[in-house]
C-alpha cells in the first residue's frame, strides 16, 4: 500500500474514531490567583469529588472553605455506570476543567467518555437549584430515513418520555431509557437523566426544555444530545451505553439503505451545533441576556494510537528516524512530511499533528500529555505546545508508551492553554 493511500486511510481512521463528547464553560462571574486559598480549596474539591464518588454510587456533593474562599463541588455520573467507567469518566473530565478553566471560580465540565458524566464547582451555593443555561447540543451527521409525520409522530412519543420520566421515576437517579418507533424499519433509542438534586418537576422541565431545544436546532437529523446543568438527554437509532439490555440489535434497514452501526460500535461523529450556523449560544440565567459560547470537544479512544501511527507512516516513508529528529530541532519539520499530500493537507496543520505526535511518545511517561490535553491541542492553537524531548530510541518504544496511554488521572500538567477567560477548544 502506498504511502499517500495510507496516509489517508489514517486520517479518515481519525475522524471516524471522534465518538464521544467533552464540553467545559467557564463562568465570567470571577477569577482567583495561583496559590491563592479559594485556588487551594478547589482543588481540594475536585479531589474529593473524584475520590468519594464511586462510594456514593455516582453522586456526590461537597463544600470546603468559608467565607469567600469557599468551594462548593458537585460530581454526578450517569447511565448507572461501573465504577471503572465512573472513575475514568470523571478524572478525565476534572483534568480537561482544570486546563481549560484555569483560574475561574466557577465552571462546569460535561465528560462523556466512556459515560456521561458531569462536574461542577462555583463560589455560590448551586445544589438543588435549576439552571436553564448553559445548553449545548450535538447532532449525528446522518439523516434519518423517515418522513417528517413519521418524525412527528416518534418525537411526541419522545415528549411523552421525558413527562413519563419526571412523573413515574422516584429512584435517585431519575433515569429513564426507553424506546419508540420511528418507522417500521427504524427504532428510536431515548435516554434521559437528572442530576438527583433537583425537584421531580424541576427535571420533567429540563428534560422538555432539552427535547424542545433539540427540535429546534437540529430538527431531521439521526441523533443528537442535549446538556444542561441538571440534565442530559440523548436519542439515536441503536442501543447505547449498555441501557437497552434487552435489545440485541437495532432493526435492519431496506437493502437499499445502509446499516445502522451494531450495539458494539462506537458511536458516530458528532457535531457541535445550535440554532444556525453552528456555533452553541448559551444565555446565562433569567436576569442576564448576554451570550456566551460553550465550546465541545470530543474524546476518542482510537486518537492516540492514530495519531502515533500516522506520525510513524510520515516518518517511515520520509526519513530514518535520527534525521527525522534532528530535521525536527533544526526547524525543519516540513521535510517530513510526504510529498503525495501535501496539496491536501495545510502545511501548518500537518507540522501542529506531527508535533503533537512527538509529544504523545516522548520516553518520559511524566512528559505526555493526557488525552484530555490531546484533545485540546489538536482543536485549538491557543493551546501552547512545548518542545518534544526524545532519546537515542524516540521512535523504537512506541508499543510500550502506547500502554501507558490507556488511562487518565488528575495530575500537574506542563502544558499551558492561553486566552482561556472564557472558553474551552473544538474540535
């Protein structure tokens, strides 16, 4: 196989593999200082949350601190997770808050990798309240094969969902999964949760807010999500997140069409979208009509091991590995890069992906960066990438550092994310 069709089967590899989202906002209602004691008790509350909240099956709220230098912290993971996929959800999203929001005093971090999960910190008391904003929805890049009645009809089954949820769950963990038709072919797999804070009511409005929210922005599309601070809804045509047990598979289409993906797939890309064009615009609360913007990553599993591969094709067809590296100290990372697609790829961006790369298989485990921080590097350039150490054996280890990559904690990080006041990177 050629150099240029390997190539970009990778790139397509990693495009595919975006599968799961992330989201931070960061509130504009104050910042703290380094070291300062209300930067002390946030991070003492993230730690707690991350610890304490496997033992409080998948919910946990705390305070630390008083006066203005108190923290108040929530965690809550949903779709009744293992406390792996909970644990692992959570350290990754408190991660990816803490490099976006760095010196914010309030801010929300929705994870969804492997489960949805969501944290949350402020300088006020937020337990039990409801908070119509921020809102931000995602939408399959697929259609749906349906007629618009047929759609109507299966979103007002939809509809009936989220009342039947906020007047028939009495669990604490106000979660609802069920199914409704949207054809005689195709099979709407809803899932709607409450953080157990709030009211029953104050989560049936939620959840109608967010499956109103959905209709209108992304109205015709095949699946989709919508998160809020107390809710989280999602819809799509197969089973997901292991909530629809007695499902095997979703129903087969005509020959003509193509497969929906099986149970064990991941899930397809997903789109960050609100009313037109494709922005998120949030209004924050009732008394404040100013806009701000969440920006949603997503979190691929597959990321790493694409990106390590196609840093390797690049190499393996260029270069031998010693000049590669000292091509890349010299400044003169452009002569590694294939010629067969540099017409199709941006200089820049392919230097930004190789350089990325580098960091991801450095020798030093303590040097590489988590996928969270992955993530935000590829989406965004505000986010500083420092210079690549390497050894004598760079590029010969990669099977090994690759084993170390398949977990994320909450750790100090020597990567630096600029003009973060407000928001976090996309991808």
């Amino acid at each position: 196989m050629g150099s240029k069709t390997t190539v970009s089967l990778l790139l397509h590899l990693i495009f595919l593999s975006i599968t799961l989202t992330d989201a931070q906002y960061c509130y504009t209602t104050g910042n703290f200082t380094a070291n300062s004691t209300y930067a002390k008790n946030r991070d003492l509350v993230l730690r707690s949350l991350a610890s304490k909240v496997t033992a409080n099956g998948g919910f946990y709220n705390t305070t630390i601190g008083s006066g203005n230098d108190t923290v108040y912290g929530l965690v809550h993971c949903m779709a009744s997770p293992s406390a792996g996929n909970c644990s692992f959800c959570v350290n990754s999203s408190i991660q990816a808050l803490m490099t976006a929001c760095p010196n914010q005093k309030e801010a929300i971090s929705w994870g969804g990798n492997p489960v949805p999960c969501f944290v949350r910190y402020a300088n006020r008391y937020f337990f039990g309240s409801f908070e119509r904003s921020p809102t931000q929805a995602f939408y399959n890049t697929g259609k749906i094969e349906a007629t618009f009645t047929q759609f109507d009809q299966a979103w007002s089954a939809v509809r009936d969902i989220a009342t039947r949820a906020n007047s028939t769950n009495s669990s604490r963990n106000m979660l609802a999964a069920e199914t409704t038709d949207l054809s005689s072919t195709q099979t709407i797999y809803v899932f709607m949760q409450c953080t157990p804070d709030v009211s029953q009511s104050n989560c049936g409005e939620c959840l109608q807010q967010s499956v109103d929210y959905y209709k209108s922005c992304c109205y015709g599309q095949q699946g989709g999500a919508v998160q809020n601070p107390n809710c989280l809804f999602r819809w799509d045509l197969y089973p997901y997140y292991n909530l629809f047990p007695q499902v095997t598979s979703p129903s087969p289409p005509p020959p003509a069409s193509p497969s929906p993906p099986p149970p064990a797939s991941p899930s397809p890309p997903f789109i960050v979208t609100s009313p037109p064009p494709t922005s998120i615009t949030i209004t924050k609360g009732k008394e404040n009509t100013t806009s701000r913007t969440v920006i949603a990553t997503t979190v691929p599993i597959a990321i790493l091991l694409a990106l390590v591969i196609l840093i390797l094709t690049i190499f393996r067809f260029r270069k031998p590995k010693q000049e590669a590296w000292q091509l890349w100290n010299e400044g003169r990372g452009q002569e590694l890069i294939d010629r067969n697609i540099v017409d199709t790829c941006p200089i820049s961006e392919a230097l930004r992906w190789i350089h990325i790369a580098l960091l991801c298989v450095q020798d030093d485990p303590a040097r590489r960066p988590t996928m969270s921080l992955v993530v935000l590097m590829l989406g965004s350039n505000a986010v500083n990438l420092p210079q690549p150490s390497a050894g004598p054996n760079f590029l010969v280890k990669f099977t090994s550092i690759l084993s170390h990559q398949s977990s994320a904690i909450v750790s100090g990080s020597s990567f630096l994310a600029s003009d973060q006041s407000t928001t976090s990177v996309s991808l």
